[in-house]
C-alpha cells in the first residue's frame, strides 16, 4: 500500500490517464491536482536508452531532494541536465538504479521503501514512487515522488540520504504496481484507489 496521501494521488492520476488511452500515458496526459505543491519533493528525467545502457537526464530536482542528498550548495540552475549516475555517488546508484530500470522494463509505476537514520540516530522512512511516460511502448520520461517520514517525528533531512549518511538506507519493499494484475486476482475490475504491489 502506498502510505503517503500525496503519493497515492499522484499514482490515482497516472492510473486515470493509462485507463483513457489503454497504454502508458504521455507526460503530456497527466493531470494531477495542485502539483505545484509536491514539486519540492519531486524529480523529473528524461531517459536516454534503453534496458541496463538507460541513463536518466534530470529535468527537474525539487529543493527539499537536494536538501535530502546533500545537493543544496550546487545553485538551482546547475542541479539539472546532469545524469543521475553523475548527480549521486556510486554506491547509492547501485542500490536506486534497479527501481529505474524496473520501471522502463515493466512500464508501470514502482513503488519502495528504504530505511535509514538521520544524523541523530532517528529511523526515516524515505518512499519513492517512479512514474513512467511515453509513446509507441518506450519509456520516455520518470517522475518521480520522495517522501522522508519519521514516527519519531521531527528529523534531520540534510544529507539523508546523500554520500556519507549516517546509516546505509536498507531497502525493505520493492514493488510493480500493475492495474492488470488487480483485475486477474479480484475477478472484477478494480476501483480507481485500489492498486496492489507485486
């Protein structure tokens, strides 16, 4: 279950638009209520090949991401039209890169949950919910949501989940959230806020 209410409503305007055109919508399609107001906590890419060789060209870095990987001292104009390989160290891409790249092979929205501390030793919760967008059966475009969620409360996002955080995030869901598979397991057709992970 996607946890954040945001999210879910991001993830509900991405089912409406595939539900009108029965296939991955284009980025073109999608109309989510008052996104102005997630934008600090969203990413844009373009993607660039295909399969394993895919790159991600980042077209939009919300502040509060920078903030959470240690990003915030490169000045706005500079955070974009850079690979995502080359934005974030090695070891961190190794561990993200297979949600982008489940998401250009199955072209469907995926969904995780990491684990990890802030500076202070508080357990967050970071949640990333990639969304695909294309033509003629390609992945042209990800969006992306992150939220960072504490039961602790309050938190330290500054470098969450940048080079040297504190502690290595530990992934503990990684999921496809596919409409069909919805419909196959209940025998009925699914309603507009109801997704399962697989």
């Amino acid at each position: 279950m996607v946890r954040s209410i945001k999210q879910r409503e991001l993830l509900n305007a991405w089912l409406r638009a595939h539900n009108k055109r029965r296939t991955m919508p284009a980025i073109d399609d999608y109309q989510p209520d008052q996104i102005a107001d997630e934008l600090a906590e969203m990413m844009g890419f373009d993607v660039e090949g295909e399969g394993d060789g895919a790159r991600f060209l980042i077209t939009q870095e919300g502040s509060r991401l920078a903030m959470t990987y240690g990003n915030e001292h490169i000045d706005p104009d500079k955070r974009t039209n850079r690979y995502l390989d080359d934005a974030i160290a090695p070891e961190l891409y190794a561990r993200v890169v297979p949600c982008y790249r489940a998401c250009l092979a199955r072209k469907r929205p995926i969904y995780s949950i990491s684990t990890v501390q802030d500076a202070d030793g508080k357990d967050v919760s970071y949640e990333r919910l990639l969304l695909p967008f294309g033509s003629a059966g390609r992945v042209e475009q990800i969006v992306g949501s992150y939220k960072a969620i504490s039961i602790e409360g309050g938190f330290k996002l500054s470098n969450l989940m940048g080079i040297r955080p504190k502690a290595v995030p530990v992934i503990i869901v990684r999921a496809v959230i596919d409409r069909d598979l919805v419909r196959v397991l209940a025998g009925h057709r699914a309603s507009e806020d109801i997704i399962e992970l697989s």
